[in-house]
C-alpha cells in the first residue's frame, strides 16, 4: 500500500473498511476523534454540521454526538469506549441516541427495523513521517441500501476531515 491511498471496501467479514491518509501529523488526526472542539469541525456527511459532541475518552467512558441535517433534523449517536490506545487504536460502539443521551430504535430515525441497534468503530492511527494513514472499519451494518448510505457518509465526513486539518488549530 502506497503512502497516498484512499479506499473503500466492504472486507470478508461484511465490515465497511475505510482507509484514508490524511496530510496531518497522527496527534492532530487523534484529536479530531477524542476532542470535542474537533470533532465538530467534520462529523457527519458533506452537507451537515456537527452542532454538539461530548467525548470521556476513557474505557468505560461515552460519547454522545449530533449530526444536523440542512433541513435541521438532528441525528444523535451515543457509544461506550471498548479500547484507547493513544495515538495508536481507538474501539468504540456506535448507535443512534436522542439528545439527552438514551440509546433508541434506528426506527425513530427512520431507519428499517432490521437495522441493528449498535455498530463498532474500529480506528488505527499510523504515523507515516507527518503524515497519518487511518484506518476504520465500520462493523454491524448489514448489506442493502443503509450500508450504501453508510458507505457514502462517512466518505464524505472523511472528505470533511481532510479539509478540516488543513485549517489552522485552536
């Protein structure tokens, strides 16, 4: 693998496998998943904003993030850290939650009732000389359109992330 790849794959397992190499030092691109200032910068697809996000980065510890539609719907995820490793990995469940924090159905999003109530995230981080090659894979979605729709957004939160490392830090 070339220092310069960017992919997207559905892997063996049916887990979505997003690698990218961000032009950012592997501190900065941890930062943009542990720390709330950050975070909001970038999460969610190319045309929504990141309104709030509260991040206890600890094993143990939860994050509850909002995603804000243009129309203005707020979509609300919450999870549990599994493993942090600094700089290193980072292991975290994902599923949808409303504002206050409570996990709910994805149906109350309007997601099928097929659709599991949580996900992984599976981060690694590798330094590559100031340059960082992340790799994420996305477990628990299964085949169908929401995978496709999945596949699609957090491509293009990535794309937002991409952007928003190259922008002065606070």
């Amino acid at each position: 693998m070339t220092t310069n790849s960017n992919s997207t794959h559905i892997d063996s397992n049916g887990n979505m496998v997003f690698t990218r190499v961000f032009d950012a030092p592997r501190e900065l691109v941890w930062k943009a998943w542990t720390e709330p200032e950050h975070l909001m910068r970038w999460w969610g697809p190319a045309t929504f904003t990141s309104p709030a996000a509260k991040i206890d980065l600890r094993v143990g510890g939860k994050y509850h993030w909002c995603m804000r539609s243009p129309e203005g719907q707020d979509f609300w995820s919450t999870g549990t850290f599994r493993e942090i490793s600094p700089m290193d990995r980072l292991v975290m469940t994902d599923a949808f939650s409303n504002e206050q924090g409570d996990i709910v159905s994805p149906t109350e999003y309007g997601l099928p009732a097929e659709t599991a109530m949580e996900f992984l995230f599976s981060l690694t981080f590798e330094d590559l000389g100031g340059k960082t090659r992340m790799t994420l894979v996305h477990s628990g979605m299964p085949a169908g359109e929401m995978r496709e729709m999945s596949l699609q957004g957090m491509n293009e939160s990535l794309d937002k992330l991409a952007e928003s490392l190259k922008q002065p830090q606070r």
